[in-house]
C-alpha cells in the first residue's frame, strides 16, 4: 500500500525567532517556531469538519572552522497535531528528530577527509487508524518514541563548495536501528518490524553512505533548501538503496505573508517495501525576530 500525506493549512506563526551569531571560530544559526491553525464551519452547504491544529518547529546548527578544520552540526525538531470535530483521537501531521554532525580536515581545495554521525527518530506515538465492528474509531500503537531510532556513523570524504552545497561519502559506514523490543515479541516467524527480527531489540547494519545538501535563491524572495541522503547495506540486498529526500521552498511575499512547500519522499523496506511520499503546502502569516 502506498503511503501518501497532503496537508493544506492557512497558518499563523504566533512565535518565530531566528538567530545568527558570530566569533572568530564558531558560527550558528537557528529558527524556532510555533504554529497553530483553526478552521470553523457553520451550516455550510459545502461540507467540512471543525478542526484545530498545532505544530512547534526548532532548527538549529553550529559550525566550527580552524585551519583546515570543518565541523557542521545540526538539530532539526518538528511536532504537530490535529484535532477534528467528533474525532475521538487528535492525529500527527509533523514529527522528526534529526541529530546531524560531519567533521572534515581538507587535504585539497574544496575536499576534505570526513566522518559523520546521524540520529534520526521521532517524539509522540505513532497509531494505525481503523473502524470497529460498531464502526467506532480505534487505533493500534505502532511506532513510539526511540522506536524506530536509527544511528548511523561512518568515515569517507567530504566534498564542500561552501555552506550551501556539499556532499559527504563514506564507503564504510554502520547503523544501528533499536526498536522497543514489545513490537517484536508478538511477531509472526519470519516477520521483522523495521528489519528487526522476532523477540529482537536491534539491527545492525554495514554498508555505504551520501549525504547531499544544497540551499540558495531560486528567484527574488524565493528561496530553496533540500537534503538527500542514501544508504546501501552491504551484508544483505544491497540493490535495495534506503533513500530519504527532503525539498523546501520558500516563497517570502512580504516582512509577514509567506509561502512554504515541502516534498519528501522516503524508501526503506525495512519499514514499508513501497515509495513513502509526503506534501505539505503552507500559507499563512510569519513573523521574524532577529
């Protein structure tokens, strides 16, 4: 079954600070915002259904630069809820932890001998939604907090054209995925739950990892930002190549009115043997506090 998100949403972002800093040595830079929106309906002919809903937002990262050192780190967060009308349960709309850091020593112009750490996870519960025999809504735990986590770390090269293009391989990388050992021990022989197998609590894995980033400005007031990140198992099916790819555009109307896109497409098949697409297109009022 293939998974597929659209959210519309007319937002106000109550709170939104971004802060950039300066020294010698280190530079950071951060956004933290918080979101909410509400839509009411009342004797309309069209149809709809009341809902509220709600999403914090934290994105921080800090560089570090000394003779031919290059150390970049970098927390995103994201959670969000929505809550409709007569809905016995409020559902996700966001939620990611990404934990990022990339060390590199140039040995040449624009390319640097690298390792790299990642930790990518999620906060609240996940659920999958369904109807009983009354057709009451319920729903089944599926996911949880640090179930899935997934921790890779590597070595390998750094190729770096400045802040806003770059490209990290290593040849050699391992990642650990650790799951809360209640999802595994119900398991049917030769089922796994992210790749992890019956009455198990971890995969290990070892294999080859890219990280691509690039950001700029598409057009006056248009700006871009976008990740790939892929990875190739090498003890087993290493044709399958876990892909996650993250796009955002970012169109600012004016000092209030802006315009977001987001597109991410996810392939795991520990997880899901499908392609995960995910939308999101957001236009509402922004305020910024530097």
């Amino acid at each position: 079954m293939r998974y597929f998100i659209l959210i519309l949403m007319s937002s106000i972002n109550l709170y939104s600070q971004e802060i950039v800093e300066k020294d010698s040595l280190w530079t950071s830079r951060g956004n933290i915002a918080v979101l909410l929106n509400q839509t009411g309906f009342s004797d309309w002919v069209g149809g709809g259904t009341n809902n509220f809903s709600g999403t914090i937002k934290f994105d921080y990262e800090w560089e570090f630069k000394e003779k031919g050192w290059d150390w970049l780190t970098n927390v995103e967060s994201a959670f969000g809820l929505a809550k409709y009308k007569n809905a016995p349960f409020a559902r996700k709309i966001d939620d990611r932890i990404l934990i990022q850091s990339i060390v590199g020593k140039e040995f040449t112009r624009n390319l640097s001998f690298s390792a790299f750490f990642n930790f990518t996870s999620q906060i609240g519960n996940g659920y999958k939604y369904k109807k009983d025999s009354n057709n009451n809504e319920i729903r089944e735990l599926t996911t949880k907090l640090l179930s899935p986590a997934y921790f890779q770390l590597g070595s390998g090269f750094l190729w770096k054209k400045d802040e806003k293009i770059w490209v990290n391989y290593s040849p050699i990388a391992t990642r650990l995925i650790l799951v809360n050992k209640k999802f595994t021990s119900s398991l049917p022989d030769n089922d796994s739950y992210f790749g992890v197998s019956q009455n198990k609590s971890s995969r290990y894995e070892l294999g080859a990892n890219l990280t691509f980033h690039s950001e700029g400005t598409l057009l006056e007031n248009v700006n871009y930002k976008q990740d790939l990140k892929l990875f190739s198992n090498y003890i087993e099916e290493t044709s399958n190549i876990d892909l996650d790819y993250l796009a955002q555009i970012e169109i600012d109307v004016n000092q209030l009115l802006s315009t977001q896109l987001i597109f991410q497409l996810i392939y795991d098949d520990n997880a899901i043997s499908r392609l995960q697409v995910r939308e999101v297109f957001g236009v509402g009022v922004q305020l910024n506090l530097n």
